[in-house]
C-alpha cells in the first residue's frame, strides 16, 4: 500500500513504505494517542525534507515520531563506544570522570561537549 503525504505546501514528500513488525522498533512505543492502535509504519522521507523517515500509526496514519538517520545512528554509537573506553581510563581527573559520565547516555551532544570530548580523547589516547 503506497499512500503519499503532504506537507501542505507543495505536494507529496513522502510514501508509506512498510508496517513495521514489533521487533525492528528499537523504542517502546505508547499506543497511539488519537485511536489506541498499537502499529506502525515506517515512512521514508523524499527529498526535500530535512528528515529521514517517521513513524506513523498504522490504523489512522497519526505522525507517531521522527526516525533517525542510519549515520547519524552509527555515529552516536561510535561516541558511546569512546565515552565509555574513556571512563575506563585511570588518568581522567574528576572532572572529565563526571563530564563524561553526564553524557554517557545522551542520544546527542552539543557540539561543546563535543569539542571537550575530543580534547580529553586526545589528553588520554588510546589508553583505557
């Protein structure tokens, strides 16, 4: 089932892809607000939105969220990854220990954070 979707200015950006099946959601997901149904489908964006894809419901097509982009989604896995390699280091001063430990599980940072997670990366090394 293909059903287009508009932005309400210029058309259809996007097409309903495919019902997502409960396992490939990587967050729980609340029933739906506007008819209780618990499925969803997955939308993939077109271009010229700014957006990967959304989740939509799939019983009235209520915008449910917005999906991340696969790089992006790596990308955050990668600065998890450091961050918790650097907390295992013994040469962090307290600091850095809390620094890091207060972004340990944010799904994004700043690009502040960022600039000091790369300056301690670099203080460290390869150590941890």
């Amino acid at each position: 089932m293909t059903k287009p979707l508009s932005d309400g200015n210029d058309g259809a950006l996007a097409f309903q892809i495919k019902p997502i099946v409960p396992q490939e959601i990587s967050k729980n997901q609340d029933p739906c607000p506007c008819c209780g149904c618990d499925r969803l489908n997955f939308v993939q964006m077109q271009p010229p939105s700014p957006h990967y894809a959304c989740w939509r419901c799939g019983n009235c097509d209520c915008f449910r969220g917005w999906v991340a982009k696969p790089k992006n989604k790596v990308n955050r896995a990668e600065v998890q990854r450091a961050i918790a390699q650097l907390l295992e280091s013994p040469s962090l001063s307290a600091w850095e220990r809390e620094f890091l430990s207060s972004i340990k599980n944010q799904p994004k940072l700043s690009p502040r954070q960022r600039e000091i997670l790369s300056q301690i990366q670099v203080r460290v090394g390869g150590e941890g």
